[in-house]
C-alpha cells in the first residue's frame, strides 16, 4: 500500500523518458502531483509517476473510471459526496452513472426518486434470475448524473448471493456492459462491509475514503484498508485509494490538522488525503430535506465550491477524462460565471440555479421529479451520448 519513494524530477525525468524541464512542466500544470520539501523543492511519490503512466498508456476505450466512495462508518457523507462529485462531473461535460449500493436508497431519494417505486433496482440486476439488463436499470435525472437506484429490498443481499460462485463479481459484470458509455462511474457505498460493498470493491479502480477528521488515521481506518488490500490480492489488482477526505469539518485550522495527519503516517501508508476539506453545514440537512443536492442548488455558494475543489483533485489524482477542465472547475464559482460549463449543452442539473433563498440554497424547482420512474427509453445504450472529450 506504500506509495514508494519520494523521487528528484531528476529521477522523475529518467523514469518517463523525458528532459527536467518536461517533469516541471507536468508539475505546474497539475498532471503531476508533488510535493514540496522544506527547501522549497519539488518531489514526487513513485506511485503518483506509476499513475501518471498508467494514465498515459490508458486507451481511450477503455470505458469508465470506476470510483467507490466508501467507509462502513455511517453518515460520515458517502451520498452527499457521491451526489455532489457526480453533478458537478456532469457540469463540466463528464458522462457520469451513479449507482447506489445502499438499502436505505438516500442516494435515490436525493436524485429525485421514491427508492420504493423503482422498477428496477441494481440489487435486481446484481441478484440477477431473471436477468436484467443495465439498460433497464438505469435512469435519469434532473440534477445530471445517470442513476442505478436502490432500495430496502437490497437489505436480502447477503442471503441472496450467498452460495453463488459469482457472488462477488456480479456487479463488475453488470457494469462491464454499460462502461464504455461513461467516463466515471461513482459507487456509492453502504455503511458495512457486505457483499454489495465488497462487489463495490471487486469493480472499482479507485476507492475515495469521506471520513470524519477524528478518524482520519491509520488506527480509524484500519479495517476499511484491510478489506482494501484483501480485495486488492484476491480480486482486483486494479483498485487503488485515490484518497481520504475530511468530512463535516467544524474546526478553523482544519487545515493544519490535516496536514498534520499526513505528516504523522497516513501517507507512509500510501493514502493520500485530499487538501480539500468538506466543511460542516446545516444547508446540507436543508438541501437533504427538499431531495436535493448541494451543486444543483446552490451552485455557486461555498459549499459547492468546496466540492468543484475536491473534484479537481480527484480528477488530477486519477486522470483520465476532465483532467484537461480542471482549470474550468477552478474558474466556475469564483467568477460566477454559469454552472452549464459543459460540453453537452443539454441545460440538464441547471433548473434550480436561478433563484438562491436566505440561506442559500435555491429555491426547490423541479428536483423533486418523477417519483414512480421507471427505466424504459433512458437506457445508457439507446441515449445520444454526448461529452466529446
Ligand atoms: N458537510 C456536511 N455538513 C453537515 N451535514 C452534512 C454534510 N454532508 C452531509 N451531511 C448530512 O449528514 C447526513 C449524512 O450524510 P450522508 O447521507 O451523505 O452520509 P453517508 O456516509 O452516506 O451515510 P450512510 O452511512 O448512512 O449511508 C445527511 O443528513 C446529510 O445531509
Ligand atoms: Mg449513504
């Protein structure tokens, strides 16, 4: 799980074959992470050159970068996370599919859906028998991302996967179908360590770990980096952390004591944690409470931009498609400039940004759509699927 040595752009150069000047240049523009040393020079983790390779060799093809927000802690902010990365990647152009893996389906809810009146849920598909198709799972939504919903029926899932050779791959499977029509898929994950979390683990590329600052430690998130590392050597060779983040923060110096941590050990261990915190507010209880999210709501508060950031580190951190928008998500907010950024052009997540109420949080318009969804003619494979990277 170490994430190496720490390298000189020297050895970086040597390493991809190209000249000092190229490493520094990758550095500034951000598609390379590093460090700086006391003395004010830069380094970089042998990991984050692994990474940046990997992401060079990637074929345009390949389909989906799947991401899993997960901790077995609950309300730490796994949904919240998941929501707002997965409308603000959808800001910026992204093909997005969210999928929820967890039961309670707050995930669904706060998408605009009754989780009880959806007609077909991933945990159908996952249970399979009769087989159902991703095309007939997944469904749109006002605030942007494509959704794979849940419910309490999902509550059966150990029992009904159990004894099932393919237990713990099946999900990898189903998305297998629908992956190249997505540049991220975000698996939002239940607050155990189940089977639908552990076929969350099987399918990922990258776990993203929202955990509150005081179990932001080696010690707090031991287990969760175990199951980690077992489903890394018995499954998944692919799955790496793309980081940490420190949720709900309350504290001024927040920072500081983020930094601190990481000079204390979680980064020995080869877990990066994001420089962006999430700090604690009530407005997400109120945006929770009228089945909303955060960046479609109030799209150019604080909050929001908070997240624009967390996502610009993720992006850098795992590459792929949006890496080259990371300047558009650093500008948006900051300008108030529009939240239709995108490149598809379809005004889809944007009808509840015009009007901002006392605390904020725009006043609800149509999020709160369509409660007895249904799938049919919002397939992944029969949609124009737009987002030219
Ligand atoms: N930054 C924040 N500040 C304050 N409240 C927040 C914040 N983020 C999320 N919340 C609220 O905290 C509660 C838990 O958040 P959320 O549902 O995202 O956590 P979770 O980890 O997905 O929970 P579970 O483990 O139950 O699935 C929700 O009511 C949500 O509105
Ligand atoms: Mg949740």
């Amino acid at each position: 799980m170490t994430r190496g040595k720490l390298l000189k752009p020297s050895e970086v150069a040597e390493r991809l074959g190209v000249d000092a000047g190229t490493v520094g240049r990758y550095i500034r523009d951000k598609r390379l992470p590093a460090i700086y040393t006391a003395g004010g020079h830069h380094r970089v983790y042998e990991a984050d050159v692994d990474a940046f390779l990997a992401r060079v060799e990637r074929p345009r093809d390949a389909g989906a970068i799947i991401i899993a927000l997960i901790n077995q802690k609950g309300g730490v902010g796994k949904t919240t996370a998941t929501a707002n990365l997965g409308v603000l990647m959808h800001e910026i152009g992204l093909r997005v599919l969210v999928v929820d893996l967890d039961p309670q389906g707050s995930l669904t809810w706060s998408l605009g859906y009754q989780p009880d009146s959806v007609q077909h849920t991933i945990f159908d598909a996952i249970k399979g028998e009769p087989e159902i198709p991703m095309s007939e799972v997944i469904m749109r939504t006002e605030a942007g991302p494509d959704l794979a919903s849940n419910n309490i029926l999902a509550t059966q899932a150990d029992r009904a996967l159990f004894g099932k050779v393919t237990w713990g791959t099946r999900l990898t499977h189903l998305l297998g179908e629908v992956r190249k029509h997505y540049d991220y898929i975000l698996l939002d994950c239940a607050p155990n360590l189940n089977s639908l979390t552990v076929n969350a683990l099987h399918a990922a590329d990258y776990a993203v770990i929202p955990t509150q600052l005081e179990m932001l430690s080696v010690n707090g998130l031991r287990e969760l980096l175990q199951r980690i590392e077992e489903a890394r050597k018995e499954a998944n060779a692919r799955l790496r952390v793309a980081g940490a983040v420190a949720m709900m923060v309350q504290h001024a110096n927040s920072n500081r004591e983020v930094e601190q941590i990481l000079r204390e050990g979680l980064d020995e261990w080869g877990i990066r944690v994001f420089q962006t915190v999430i700090k604690r507010s009530t407005q997400y209880g109120t945006v929770a409470n009228r089945q909303g999210v955060m960046a479609s709501m109030n799209p150019r508060g604080e909050h929001t931009q908070a997240y624009r950031h967390l996502l610009a580190e993720l992006l850098q951190t795992v590459g792929g498609p949006g890496v080259e928008r990371i300047p558009m998500l650093e500008s948006t907010g900051n300008t108030g400039a529009s939240t239709s950024t995108g490149t598809r052009g379809s005004g889809r997540g944007t009808a509840n940004t015009a009007a901002s109420s006392d605390d904020g949080v725009a006043a609800v318009g149509a999020t709160s759509t369509a409660g007895t969804a249904r799938a049919t003619g919002v397939s992944a494979s029969a949609r124009p699927l737009g987002g030219e990277r």
